[in-house]
C-alpha cells in the first residue's frame, strides 16, 4: 500500500512541476463581447448547421462533426483511411473522428427513410503535430535516495 502511495504521490509532484501556466495568459484580460448570453447559446445551437455546413470541432488529431437534418437521416464520413457511419436514423447528428491528419478532405453522405442520398465534401483540418517531441525530465527525490544503497 505504501508503494502505491509513494508512486501516486510521485507522479503528482512530477506533473504539477511540469504544468504552468504561462506570464502572458495571467496578464491577458479576457475576451467580452456586446451580444446576450442567449445570442451565444444560439451560436451553437446544431439546428443552425446543416450537412452542407457542419459545426466542426477539432480537439488534436480528432474532431466532432456536429449538424441536423430536416427530416431522420443516417449518416457517413468517408476519406482516405477514416470511415464512420451511424447505426440509427436521426434528426440531430454528430460523429467523432479520430487518427485524422493534418488536412483532410472528407465526403459527408446523409441518407434519408426514403433511400435519397446526398453528399458534401468537407475539409477538416487538424493542429500540427510538435516536431521536437518534449519528455518530462525526473529529478531525483528524496523518495528514490533514501533507497539507494551505496556500495
């Protein structure tokens, strides 16, 4: 129980010494705006997006695409290496991607009870990957010399 503990408490000094919060995010003041709270709810609300102009939202290699449709419809994304589709017919979509590149070029497909489909290109474009990956460096603590036997 106590190598839990000391791992656990380990890993915790490790990453909170490793976080910070950078001198010009605590000086920056933020961001207002002269709309209503309800005219920003309705920024993004999915009725608003439509297939033709999905409410993408990228978090690191992967993204949410989010819109709805005017009558229950099944969807499906499809590009080079990534294919997601949904099981159940719907008004109100949205579909995660993940393991996506940097620039994508998609074909959205709506199909409909009827058996009418309809496609739209779309292009989702991810952050790009770090070129010098960064490790967090260990430091020695007291927790690792105290068990150190010197020969």
């Amino acid at each position: 129980m106590k190598k839990r503990f000391y791992g656990f408490l380990l890993m915790t000094l490790l990453f909170s010494t490793t976080l910070h919060i950078p001198a010009s995010a605590a000086t920056t003041s933020p961001t207002t705006s002269t709309e209503t709270a309800d005219d920003f709810v309705e920024m993004f609300e999915i009725a608003n997006y439509t297939a033709a102009n999905p409410y993408i939202l990228v978090s690191g290699n992967t993204a949410t695409v989010m819109f709805s449709t005017d009558e229950n419809a099944k969807v499906s994304i499809r590009g080079s290496a990534t294919y997601v589709k949904t099981t159940d017919y719907a008004m109100d979509q949205e579909l995660t991607l993940s393991r996506l590149k940097e620039s994508n070029q998609l074909i959205l497909t709506v199909t409909t009870e009827a058996g009418v489909s309809t496609s739209y290109p779309i292009t989702v474009k991810t952050e790009p990957k770090p070129k010098h990956q960064v490790l967090p460096k260990i430091a020695e603590t007291s927790l690792s010399s105290s068990r150190r036997i010197d020969s």
